[in-house]
C-alpha cells in the first residue's frame, strides 16, 4: 500500500519542496494539501482542501481521515512578533492542527518541521526557540504512531519551485562550499522532502532529527527527485 499524506504549508517554501518530493515519490500514492489559499500545483496525486481557519478543522473533519502521515510545513518567522502572538501561530495552530488528526489517524506518523537550535528545556532566552521547544515535546505527547521534529537548518531550495525567498536563490551558488564547511548546518530541501517521507516508511532511531539525521535519513531509500 503506498502512502496517503497531508502537507500543509504549500505555499511556502519549506512545504513547497516536500510537496514537490511527494509528488515524485513512487511510495506516495495520495498527498492531501490543506491551506488557506490554493497552492498553484496540479498532479494526479494531488488532492486540496482550501480551508481559512486552522483552529477549527470541524467543517473539513470527515475529509482527514485514511492518512498515514502529516508534514506540517506551516511557520512564522519571529521577527517583530510578540510572545503571545508568536504562540498562538505557532504552539496553538500546530497543536489544534494535530488534535483534528490524531483521532481520526491513529496510525498517522506526524513530521513537524522545527529548526536549528529549537529549545527543548523549553527554559533558553530566545523566544521563538522555547515556544517551539514547547511544540514539539507536548506533540510527542499525543498518541499517533510516532511524532518526528525535525530541524533544518539553511536549504538549499530545489530548483525549479517559486517559493523560495531572494535570499535563498542568491546562496544558490555557493552552496557546494557552505555545504562542505558546515555540515551540520546545511543541506537541500530535497534531502528534507525524501527524509520526511522515509521517516513514515521506515522509521528512525531518534525522534528530534538534526541537519545530519535529516540528510542520513535521505538516504534510506529516496524516491527519483531532480531536486537532488
């Protein structure tokens, strides 16, 4: 049986890139996007729920079940947020988002895409590292069949795709050199794409993937990608 997914965050580059990798998978047989606007993709694999309101799935809740996995892909960048505004996009959306799944998913392995240096002591100094801190340790908590975050650090976007930001496709060129100083920082959105999609088929050792857990895990058994 091939995988049934959801993604959210399409629109964007993060969920833009897995998406991508999806549709390209031989194991992926359906991939649901839900998002708030459409997110410009056709493929015969591809289904998609417009829905506004991320904190109350009720209206969609009989169309979310059947899923093996969900890659959420939705983020906010902190810059020029408060604590409480930053919270509620990021810990309350992810986990209403993942209360609507669960229960109706039971077997649904549920990948969140964190960051480098996300606060698991929940008790740092940066803001945003606590709150998603926070958001992954109570999604551990929830009884799907396995929660991963995973925490990427810079991608290189995969070419071809429209969402990257300006200064992602300017780092584009030297990133053979990035790559090879700091591997533990840097990798592909591809490599990030494939790594979600093993995680559901065949698991992994730890449930926080750092950048080399997120490459290593690329590698397991990758589906044809032309963003690698």
């Amino acid at each position: 049986m091939k995988l049934k997914v959801i993604v959210t965050g399409a629109t964007g580059m993060v969920g833009e890139g897995v998406l991508h990798e999806c549709l390209l998978h031989e194991e992926v047989g359906e991939a649901l996007v839900i998002g708030r606007r459409p997110c410009g993709v056709a493929h015969p694999k591809l289904k998609e729920i417009v829905h506004e309101n991320f904190y109350d799935f009720s209206p969609i809740a009989d169309r979310l079940a059947g899923y093996d996995a969900c890659f959420f892909c939705l983020g906010k960048s902190s810059v020029g947020m408060k604590e409480d505004e930053y919270r509620r996009l990021t810990y309350d959306l992810t986990m209403h988002v993942a209360g609507a799944l669960c229960g109706r998913n039971p077997g649904m392995v549920f990948c969140y895409v964190s960051g480098l240096g996300t606060d698991g002591t929940e008790k740092g100094k940066f803001m945003w590292a606590r709150i998603k801190g926070k958001t992954e340790n109570d999604l551990m908590k929830m009884p799907f069949k396995c929660v991963y975050a995973f925490r990427p650090g810079f991608m290189r976007p995969t070419k071809g795709l429209k969402n990257a930001p300006v200064f992602y496709r300017a780092m584009m060129f030297p990133y053979p050199l990035l790559r090879l100083l700091f591997p533990a920082y840097v990798s592909t959105l591809a490599e990030l794409g494939c790594a979600m999609i093993n995680s559901a088929l065949y698991g992994y050792d730890k449930q926080v993937l750092e950048v080399r857990d997120i490459v290593a895990l690329s590698k397991g058994n990758p589906g044809p990608s032309s963003g690698r």
